[in-house]
C-alpha cells in the first residue's frame, strides 16, 4: 500500500492554514478555549503564588525565581495528565532533569512537596 507523497501532504497542510480556514476555526473554538482558560489560570497563579513565597523564604536571588516557576508549572501540567505512583514518577524523572539542570534539590524537593502534596515515590 503506498503512502500520500510529499507534495499533495504539503498541498493538504498549506489548505489547511489557509487565512479564512483558520479564522474560521478560531472563532468556532474561542468560547471553549476561554472557558478553558478562565478555570486554569487562577490555578496556575495560585501555584506561582506559593512558589513564589517558597523561593523567597530561601533567600534566592529573584534572576532565579523564572526557572523555578517553569519548574512549578511542569509539575502542574504533569497533574493534569497524570494521577497516584505514574504522577510520581512522572514528577520524579522532572525533577532529575532540573537537577541536571544544576537547580537545587531541597527546593524543588519543597515545591514538589509543598505545592503539590507529592512526596518522593518509592521504587
């Protein structure tokens, strides 16, 4: 069986973005995603709130504070997808990468902890 070639795939995507086509999409969708928004954003600022007061009692200086807010919202967005020992583990292997990353351990270990409610899974 023989697969679409590569330029009716290029002639299919090009349709697809066209201006009126995605226009007419967005407007279609746009109820949806603000609702959407509307839930998530005061959970997302509640969170940065709190990780915020965390980094701040560590005496870090603020230049640091973005990565761990990125950090912050991994976990959140790992939450959304993830539940019980499979979030654990997901959050665990996160918190390896940004402890590659040379980010302080006791800290992420406080936000996942903290924020969270997440403890460090058991193997």
């Amino acid at each position: 069986m023989a697969v679409r070639n590569a330029i009716r795939r290029i002639q299919k995507w090009d349709s697809n973005l066209s201006g009126d086509v995605l226009s007419e999409r967005v407007a279609n969708l746009k109820p949806m995603m603000k609702s959407q928004i509307e839930t998530e954003f005061p959970a997302v600022v509640a969170v940065e709130n709190e990780v915020k007061l965390i980094l701040g009692e560590t005496g870090l200086s603020s230049s640091l504070n973005p990565p761990y807010l990125n950090f912050s919202r991994e976990v959140y967005r790992l939450s959304k997808r993830f539940t019980s020992k499979q979030l654990l583990r997901e959050v665990n292997a996160t918190m390896a990468k940004w402890i590659a990353r040379g980010f302080d351990q006791d800290i992420l270990e406080r936000i996942r902890n903290t924020v969270f409610t997440l403890t460090a899974p058991t193997p």
